[in-house]
C-alpha cells in the first residue's frame, strides 16, 4: 500500500479522540503527510512512574528527563518546534494504568489535551488517539472523515 500525500485533518482538528478500527490506514495517511506517528503500548503499566518511564522510551526523551508531569508536558510542547508537520500519539493498552492510578490516568489524559492545544496555536497538528481498552467506558469523539 502506497502512502497518500497528504494528511486530511488540519491543526483545527488536534485534539484526544477514540482510535478508528483501521488505525493502520490512518498511520500510513499521517506519516505520509509528514506527521510523527508515535506508539504508546501501555501494557504492564499501573503506575504514574512506569508511564512516564514508558514515555521517555517511546519519546526518546533525553536521560535528564525529569519523570514528572511538568516534564512530561514540556516535553510534548518542545516536539512542536521539530519540522515535522504535527504528530499523532497511539496509546494501547492502558486500561489497567487507567483502573489502577485513575487520578494519573486523568492527569495524563488533561496533559496530551494541552498539548493539542498548543500545536493548534503553533499551526500543526497533535493528535491523541485512545484504544478501546485504554479508553474503557470513557466517551470519546471519533475523528473527522480523515480520508
């Protein structure tokens, strides 16, 4: 399967949304329109420390990286000075971290919503997409016809 050209969503539409079933066609339309499709498998992880351990691995955040949430929301607004045209975060299989730290798991949740909203300021797109099992009963939009 070729990779499209572009990408159509705009920076109007970042934002945390439930994950399409075909998320595989999705990825092959975002990195071909220039975004940074990042994979964030949550399994095993129940607590704040393991989730922010995770995502300095899946970030590639540097080894000063400070393990807090103030981190880890600088963190995601420095990615939007990269040249890439925005970037969508997957996160998989965090229904147990989202069952066991749900105070963490909402924290995480306002942390990626911010940061949507500070790539939309920047003219680039961020988005947040949550897997059933990370979502559970949790009402998420779906996206936007994204082609």
């Amino acid at each position: 399967m070729k990779a499209p050209n572009n990408f159509p969503l705009t920076p109007a539409h970042s934002g945390v949304y439930a994950a399409p079933v075909e998320v595989a066609r999705l990825k092959l339309s975002a990195q071909g329109g220039g975004l940074v499709w990042f994979e964030l498998d949550l399994a095993g992880v129940s607590t704040k420390s393991q989730l922010l351990v995770s995502c300095q691995k899946v970030f590639s955040l540097p080894p000063t990286f400070g393990h807090n949430w103030d981190a880890l929301a600088d963190s995601l607004e420095d990615f939007a000075g990269q040249p890439a045209r925005g970037c969508v975060v997957e996160l998989r299989h965090g229904g147990t971290f989202a069952g066991s730290s749900p105070h963490e798991f909402a924290i995480a949740l306002e942390i990626l919503a911010s940061a949507c909203v500070y790539w939309a300021a920047k003219h680039k797109i961020f988005l947040a997409l949550l897997d059933k099992d990370t979502r559970g009963a949790r009402t998420l939009q779906t996206l936007p016809n994204s082609g």
